[in-house]
C-alpha cells in the first residue's frame, strides 16, 4: 500500500512539472508596449506589411488557443508571416498598457484576446473581436483565414482591384 502511494505522489508531481513546464510565456509583462508597436511599425513599412497586435497575456486561455492554432497550421502560420508583424501586447494585472489600450480605442472592451490591424504607417485600420474568430472550444482555421485575409496589405491596395475590374 506504500509503494502505491509513492507511486501515485510521484506521478503527481510529475504531472505538475510538466504542467509547469508547459506554462507558455508569449506575452511579456515587463516589455514597453509603444517600443514594440513602433518597432513593428518601422518593419512593415520596409516590408511591406501590416501590424497584427495581439493584446492579451500569459493568462489567458483563449490567447494561448489562438497562437497555438496560428503557428501549429502551415497554411495559417505562412498567412501571417507573409502579410503581418504580430505584437503580443501584454494585459495583466502587472502591466495593463492602459495608455497604449486607451490610444487604440480601449480594444479590450471586447475580451481577450482582441486584435487591432495597423498599417505601415501605424494607423489603426480594424480591431476584431476574436469571439467572432471562435469556434466550439477553439477557434475555426477558416475564420482565422479570412481575418488574415481581408487586412492583409494587398486586401487594401487599390491595385488590387484594378486588376480584377481589367478581367
């Protein structure tokens, strides 16, 4: 009787290491939020790409649900790659970002995690809701996709709609 106590205390600490271990770390309290918006800023312009913020925090359930959908789906994760440079805004309890969430349009009244689009020049061309990106306990690929999609870069160039009005 013993030896299975043992046993069972030890495949609960093992449980919880790993648990511990798995703990993601994809927003970062302590990181100046206007620093990295204008970083990202300043590289969509010379790459020709739009800004995705992602504003939530380690925290939070549905943030680390959408990440992980993004970067373990090749069609997704090229999607953004291709047409944004993602900022992962921290919201938490030690550090809210409250002046840079006040300048985008308080994007939080929608949860988290909630997503703003800007340019290359920094303005602010969409927030989204990511409950309309959800699906049962997770988030649809194919939502996700026309997200990505409809504020990419060439959604908004002009050009692109010539070309179609010339076919």
């Amino acid at each position: 009787m013993k030896q299975l106590i043992v046993l069972l205390a030890l495949t609960l600490c093992s449980l919880q290491a790993t648990a511990q271990e798995e703990k993601p770390t994809i927003y970062n309290p302590q990181a100046d939020a206007q620093q990295q918006i204008n970083n990202a800023v300043k590289q969509a312009a010379k790459e020709k790409k739009h800004v995705l913020l992602q504003i939530g925090g380690n925290w939070c359930v549905w943030c680390i649900r959408f990440h992980n959908t993004v970067k373990s789906d090749s069609v997704l994760k090229k999607q953004m790659d291709d047409n944004f440079v993602v900022v992962h805004l921290n919201y938490s309890p030690e550090n809210k970002n409250e002046k840079v969430l006040a300048s985008l349009g308080y994007p939080q009244r929608f949860g988290y995690p909630v997503f703003v689009v800007l340019d290359a020049k920094g303005n602010r061309l969409h927030t989204q809701n990511s409950a309309y990106l959800e699906e049962g306990k997770g988030h649809s690929k194919e939502k996700i996709a026309e997200f990505f999609k409809h504020w990419s870069p060439a959604a908004l160039d002009a050009a692109s709609y010539k070309e179609k009005e010339k076919n």
